[in-house]
C-alpha cells in the first residue's frame, strides 16, 4: 500500500452510526415496499404526483413517488411476516401521508413488482427491497402537500419530470403502457357495447366462457367463500372455482377483465346476488355473466 504504514483506524462517531442504521434495511431478506404512480387530467396534459424525499432519508433532496415499506409485525433482523397489512392497503396509507391525497384502494391498478438490480442503495445480498408498484386516475384537483418523510408534494406535468430517486422512472414508464393498454381495450369494449344498441346491452357472458374447475382458464372468481372474499378474482385454479376464459380477445384483454373484476368485486357488486349463510356466500355463474360491459 502506498506509503507502507497501516490505514488508519476512524473513529466511530454518532453520526456514523446513525447512517450506518438508516442506510441498513429492517428485515433480513425481502423488504415489501409500494409505489404509487398517481395521475391526473387528460391525455397530453397530464400531471403525475411526486413527493421531495427529505434530507435525512436515503436518496434525500429527489423526486420520487409517493409509496414506502408495507407493515409488518416482524422485528428488526427478522423475516417478513404477512397478514398485517396489504400492498394495496400499503399504497392507499402511504400516499395519504406523504401528500395528504385520498385514493380509493379498489381503483387502484396493479404495474408490476420491481425488485434487485440494484433499484435501492440499501440492498444487499441479505437485505433488499421489493416494489409492488400500483397505478391510479383521480378525479378533480386534489391539492397536494408534504407529509410523514417527505418535505413536499406536488403535481408535475409528465413532459417535466425531474430527476427521480431509485428506479421510479421505470416504474412511471411501465404504468405509462400498463394504462394505455387498458384504456384501448375499454374503449373497444365500449364501442362493442353500442353497436349491440340500447336495446340489447353487452353482457360478460358474450365475450367470455365461464365454467367451474376449467383449468384452462384465464383466471378464476370465488365462487364460495367469506361475504368479503365472494366474487374476487384469483390466479390460480381451484375445483370450485369459476373459471373465466376471454374468447372475444380483440374487445377485451384477460388481464384488463381481471383488475375490472376486482374492481366490481371491491365495491361490493356480487353481496346484491350472493346468498348463503352469514360466514358463508356463494354466487352463481349467471351472476358474472350477466354482469354489463360498455355502460
């Protein structure tokens, strides 16, 4: 080495430790985290929501999405324990707090997860971060404001990005696609709906087969389950399940049919039809056919 003496040894101060903490992940292994790509107004002069991390955390003094760690009542050195919070409950909490901005969590709509690659500063091989990434539309004007760890918020045009922390400008481009893709398929489906005429409404049954324990499907809807769980779509396959295949696929894409599902089952569309006892609902495969498309 340069000099041929010993490197010195540093003193470890407060403040080294102190970075040292909050440079360093919680958990061991996986970190659940979500972001929110929030948008609003029409195509060519949207706005995206951002908050200015503050100077104190990791990638401070940069524009990021609103988002940050899913809750969890694992301890310190431990690993993620599920069940205290979920991703899209994660999204609506955290985007209240750092911008004061209310999302409606069935709105919300599932980009993708980001993880690796070294998207966080803080990862590591025993500790790294996983991104489950939403993507929503808000009505009116919301007036944002900084909360919680971020020193503000605002509304940026999409043309004027700036500098973003960690990897959310891919995470903005992929919500980007994501939207445009649903948003072509409805308004296919809408235009399929009026050529039906007003007097003969599309239904779900006419671009879909819907059996139940059809393994081949696209995906599949609780068919019987707990009042709040009745009618929600699922990946994977199940017996009881109904499964949804898409025929008329160049009217409505199945991922597009799936988060719209979803939706229809947050605001409690399927308890008018479901039937059963108090802990226990079923629906039929009429009650998902003859749900209206295009109106």
């Amino acid at each position: 080495m340069p000099g041929g003496g010993p490197l010195p040894v540093l003193e470890r101060t407060p403040d080294m430790w102190y970075k040292r903490a909050k440079d360093t992940l919680h958990l061991l292994g996986v970190n659940p985290t979500v972001d929110l790509v929030a948008l609003r107004g029409k195509t060519g002069g949207e706005e995206i929501l951002l908050v200015l991390r503050s100077g104190g955390a990791v990638e401070g003094g940069r524009w990021a999405l609103p988002g940050g760690f899913i809750n969890t009542d694992a301890q310190r050195g431990e690993r993620w324990k599920e069940g205290r919070e979920s991703p899209r409950e994660a999204a609506v909490r955290e985007t209240l707090e750092e911008t004061g901005v209310s999302v409606d969590p069935g709105d919300l709509i599932e980009v993708g997860v980001f993880e690796g690659g070294g998207r966080d500063p803080r990862d590591s091989p025993d500790s790294w971060t996983k991104s489950h990434a939403f993507a929503v539309r808000v009505d009116g004007s919301p007036r944002a404001r900084g909360g919680d760890d971020a020193s503000d918020a605002e509304w940026f045009p999409l043309e004027e990005l700036p500098t973003m922390a960690f990897d959310h400008r891919e995470i903005v481009s992929a919500a980007l696609r994501k939207l445009g893709r649903r948003e072509k398929t409805a308004a296919r489906v809408a235009g399929a709906a009026r050529e039906a005429g007003s007097g003969d409404h599309l239904t779900l049954g006419d671009l879909v087969t819907l059996k139940v324990g059809m393994k081949d499907a696209d995906f599949w809807i609780i068919r019987r389950g707990s009042p709040d769980r009745v009618g929600t779509p699922v990946r994977d396959w199940g017996p009881e399940l109904i499964g949804v295949k898409v025929e008329r696929t160049d009217l409505l894409l199945p991922d597009y049919l799936f988060h719209m599902i979803m939706h229809i089952a947050n605001t409690g569309y399927f308890r008018r039809f479901s039937t059963g006892t108090v802990g226990i609902k079923h629906i039929t495969i009429s009650d998902v056919a003859n749900i209206p498309i295009g109106r």
